[in-house]
C-alpha cells in the first residue's frame, strides 16, 4: 500500500506560508526548517509516479529592516520605532528667548535650534559640528575653519561664513546687554564692540577679528595689539563651548533684540525645530528634516518642562513625568542608594566644578592679607563634603580640579584646614579671639538659596575664630547683580568649565577686566566677577594664553594658580561629584572608560534613544 499522501497545491501554500512566517520572526541566523517538494521518482519497473518528500533544509530568515531617521541616522537593533524616540529632561526656567549666543542664562533650546561649529564628544574629543574641519594658522594667531558642504538653515537657506561673521559682532552689540559677552574677548574685536565701537573691528574682511575667506571658509583671530591678532592656542576648546552657536543674518540682522523672542517658528541651525511653548508649563521640539550634518539625534521629539518654584524633581522623575535627573541633590542620592530597586540606576562622575568663596578684597578687613589666609585656614572641607554633603563632593584647595589640565596637587596646603595656624593669622592681623579693641570682626555673607555650604562656613567661621557672619539672604536675580556689581562683601561663586583648559578656569574667570566702571582704577576692580586684583597673575595668564609651547604653557598657569591660591582672594572649597539616574529605556553611550553619564555640555543628547522595550519597562518600573 502506498503510503505517501499526495499534497495539494492549496495545502502547500498554507505549509510554505507558515514557514515563511517563522522565518521572519526568528532572529537573523540561519535556521532548520521543514521543507515539503513534489518530486518525480522513477520505479524499479520504469513507471512514472509521483510522491512527496519531506526533508529538512538550513535557511536565512530575512532580517527586521534598520530604523532610520527621517535626518538619515540608521537606529541600533533594540531601539523603539520613530514614535516612541521621545524623551523629557528635568527642565529649568522659562526662557526669554531663543537667542543661544546672546545670554546663555536666558535663552531656551540652545543646542536644539542651534549648532556649534565644533563640539566635544562623550571622551571629550574635540568632533566636527557645522564645520567639517579646522586648523591654526601661523603661531596660532587665527584658526580657519570650512563649513560642512550643503549645511542650511531650515528654511533652505545655506549656512555660509557671513552669518559665522555676523554673530560674533552680534553677541558683541551693546544694545544686547550680553552679560556672557566677556568669555568671547580672547576673539579680536569683540570686548572693542562690546566697548561701543564700531563693528567694523570684528566684521572687516581685511582686519577685522572674524573674517570670511569663502562662502566655506572662516577665519577667526585671537585677540591682542597685533594687526592680525596674537596667539590663541584654545580658541578650539572654546568654540566648541555648547554656547558658541550661530544666528542666522538674514533673519536676525532685521531686528537682533526680537528676532528670536518666539521660539516657535523660528528658524533653526540645529538637530531641532521648536513647536510649541506653552509659557510656564514646557518647551516641545521635534526633529528638523533639514539638519544634515554630523550631530544627528536618535531622540525624535523632546520636552524641556519649564519648572515653577519649589519644584520635585525626585518626584517627578520617580512618577516618570520627567526621564531623567543631570544633577541629584545629596538627599536625593541617599534615598536612591538605601533602594535596592533604584541603586542600580544611580551613575555619577567626577565634575569639573569648583565652589568657593569669594571675598571682596577691596573691603575691610578683608583687604589684609593675614586676615584672608586666616578665614581659608578655618574650613573643615573634608567634614563638610563627607558628613554636610554625603559625598557628593570632594574638598577643593585650589580652582583646578583633579584630571583638569595643569592641575597641580602641591597648592592643597597653602589653605588646608589648620584651626591653629588661623588663629595665629588672625592674632597676627589684629584681631584675637576675632575681637580687635574689643569690637567683634563682623563680615556679611549673601546667600540666593539656604545653601548648606554657606551655612557650614558661617559656623565654621564663628567657632573657629570667634567672628560674627551675618547670613544675607537675597533673590537670585538680586544676588546675580550684585555680583557684576561687586557689592557683596562675601559670597559663594561656584563655577563649571565650559571647556577643556586652564584658560576658561583661570584666564576667563579671574584675570582683571580691561574695561573696569568708569571712574574705577582696575587696581580696585579686578576681574567682571571677582573683586580680586593681582597684576602678577594677569601676567602669567596671559603668557601662557599665547604661549604655543605646551609644556611652557602648563607651567605659567600653575605659577599663576599658586599666586591666586596664597593671595586667597579665592578660599576654595569643593569640587563636585555629579550623581545622576534616568529610567532604563533610555539609552546613553558609554565613554572610553567604560562609564555611563549624561554630560550636558558634549553630545551625549544626540547620541542617546529610547530602547523597543520602553512600554515593558515603565511598566516594571511604575510606582517605584
């Protein structure tokens, strides 16, 4: 009896069809499957017949098609669909416009709608942005940098070298009132703009400090008395500063105060086009089709929440209204860490950010210098950043921080916690047991915030020396003019580096002004935030801002970093631990070592996406 069933061209169908099915949905290797043929066989008495066979073959499925971008970025296999890459960051103030190199304090969307022509990676590499390439020109007195080919505004406009021209004396218009204007000085012409000259100084094509060579091509010139500018060995590192972004003319040249006060419908230059903001709830933005270049975000649609007063983030990333926190508070970090559900997802690294306090060396008694070194000598930093801020952050004894270049770890004792020594200084000056002809040593520290570091420093003071400081609380806004005003006796000046080199830290930040109030000899001014005046100091950093040698260079802003921390118009007290947690599904590149963290001044927020499992995990993770 023949027992071989002939199989029917409908059944076979079927067959195929449901083998095909579990190809598809089977990983990309290959496979054993059932295949079932018709075929003719010939028997021992040469009759024709035909039978089925039945036999097993090895195939490869055909794999899942790459998600791609609608800018042309092909997404890892385990990232969600294009609906799905959407994400909420922690938020912050509302903005009053969309003007990223006008005031970085005040603007909204700034890497969003915006782009720099160079940008730091997640190692800290120096990677191409709006320009494909650059290089120094002779002793590095400008640097040259070419447009990526076919870069536009997103409204078709191309990106050329006059709005790179256009927006450094843009920034510069006094009529802007650009308080962030001074960290663009090391550019030639800039801080002569800001003066009130005429822009001519930055525009010139043959003298001006930021001249077009072609519609591709840039050159930008260091700043100095030299007809074709001086060295500028870091304009590299600070052009790649997430606020060095650009405008563009052909819009903002119509009105430079207004142009940007909306952001929706704005013109954009970046990864992002803003589409909606609904004033003191959130910011939205979704992806520019038009963006074609380097930076191409895995993120479709984001949201920046515009944060009231007194607002939870702990709380609102733990009801997953918001992804992610760039910054725990040190209660925050404790809670996350005694949870075993959340402890995993705790990432920190060390910050290069230094606290410290900041005395008015123009004003009695802090205009002695024994009284100075005194008040440095009588802070406990190692108490105060283990036990006042759970480790958080580590004690700082100068304004380099560790792995920060030049560092130089021999400054540490010149004001290391000595109670002794702070006392014998301050007898020295006049003032025992904090008293001088009986009257008590009376010193007014301003506060924006109830911030626990002012509040150590305060007891620390008064113990340890016998003075009295008056806590002077006051708004940010406030306190923020002030500081510029150089009206505060003592406060609290925390500052993180824009980029990677001694001149942000040092030169930037504490070298005096060369535009002091009228009427004001720079001698009793110092530098635009620091009443601190030290004209060695503004030697060596300056030296070492031309010096093309590095080595050389390293050396002079140590030499200047030891005369700021033994002149102590800076008493340095922390360098930050920066502790972070965000949900699982999202996703964020390792760096060279291996660790995970969200550096907001690189591109870990065009590299991040949102992981296929998202729905899976917010559902694991829901009332956490």
């Amino acid at each position: 009896m023949n027992t071989n069933k002939t199989v029917t061209r409908r059944e076979f169908l079927k067959i195929a069809g449901m083998t095909a099915g579990a190809a598809t949905l089977a990983a990309c290797t290959p496979q054993v499957v059932t295949q079932i043929v018709q075929q003719t066989v010939v028997s021992q008495q040469t009759a024709i017949v035909q039978q089925t066979v039945v036999s097993k073959v090895e195939v490869t499925p055909t794999p899942e098609p790459a998600i791609t971008t609608p800018q042309g970025r092909v997404l890892p296999a385990d990232a969600a669909p294009l609906a799905k890459q959407s994400w909420t960051g922690d938020g912050g103030a509302e903005p009053k416009f969309f003007d990223g190199v006008r005031d970085i304090y005040s603007q909204g969307g700034l890497l969003a709608i915006n782009e720099t022509l160079i940008h730091s990676d997640q190692d800290m590499v120096t990677v191409p942005s709006l320009a494909e390439s650059w290089k120094a020109g002779p002793n590095t007195t400008y640097w040259e940098f070419t447009i990526q080919q076919g870069a536009i505004w997103s409204d078709d406009t191309p990106i050329t070298a006059d709005d790179i021209v256009f927006t450094f004396a843009h920034l510069a218009n006094p009529a802007l009132a650009n308080p962030w204007v001074w960290f663009y000085f090391p550019i030639k012409g800039v801080s002569d703009v800001s003066a009130g000259k005429d822009a001519t100084v930055v525009t010139d094509p043959k003298t001006g400090g930021v001249r077009k060579v072609d519609d591709r091509t840039v050159r930008i010139y260091g700043a100095g008395p030299s007809a074709d500018g001086d060295p500028c060995p870091y304009m590299p590192a600070l052009l790649s500063y997430q606020a060095s972004v650009f405008v563009p003319a052909h819009i903002a040249s119509k009105d430079e105060l207004h142009w940007a006060d909306n952001g929706v419908g704005l013109i954009s230059g970046g990864p992002f086009l803003c589409t909606k903001w609904e004033h003191n709830v959130k910011v939205e933005y979704d992806i520019n089709p038009k963006y074609n270049r380097p930076q191409k975000p895995g993120i479709q649609h984001s949201i920046t929440p515009i944060n009231p007063t007194g607002f939870n983030a702990f709380n609102a990333w733990l009801n997953q209204e918001i992804d992610l926190i760039h910054a725990m508070s040190p209660a925050n970090v404790a809670a996350v860490r005694s949870d075993p559900k959340l402890n995993p997802l705790l990432h920190f690294f060390s910050n290069f950010q230094t606290e410290y306090m900041v005395l008015n060396t123009f004003m009695a008694p802090l205009d002695d210098l024994k009284v100075r070194q005194a008040l440095s000598h009588a802070i406990d930093r190692a108490t105060l950043c283990g036990s006042v801020l759970n480790g958080t952050y580590t004690p700082a004894f100068s304004m380099l921080p560790p792995g920060f270049p030049a560092y130089n770890a021999d400054l540490a004792p010149i004001q290391a916690f000595d109670v002794a020594t702070a006392q014998s200084l301050l007898k020295d000056a006049g003032w025992e047991g904090g008293k001088k002809a009986g009257v008590q040593m009376s010193l007014d520290l301003f506060d924006s915030g109830n911030d626990p570091k002012n509040l150590f420093v305060k007891q620390q003071w008064e113990t340890n020396l016998g003075i009295k400081v008056n806590l002077k609380e006051v708004e940010g806004g406030v306190w923020g003019d002030n500081r510029s005003k150089h009206l505060m006796q003592v406060y609290k000046g925390p500052y993180e580096y824009d980029y990677v080199d001694p001149a942000n830290l040092l030169t930037q930040l504490f070298r005096s002004t060369t535009n002091p109030p009228k009427g004001t000899p720079v001698e009793k001014w110092g530098s635009p935030r620091h009443p601190w005046y030290n004209a060695d100091y503004d030697k060596l950093v300056d030296a070492a801002g031309v010096e093309t040698d590095v080595a050389k260079r390293m050396q002079e802003y140590q030499d200047a970093e030891k005369i700021q921390v033994t002149d102590c118009g800076q008493i340095f007290l922390t360098h930050q631990i920066i502790f972070q947690v965000w949900w699982p599904w999202l996703i964020l590149p390792a760096d060279k070592t291996g660790n995970t963290v969200y550096r907001w001044l690189d591109i870990t927020q065009f590299q991040m996406y949102v992981h296929k499992d998202v729905d899976a995990l917010k559902a694991q993770y829901k009332n956490a």
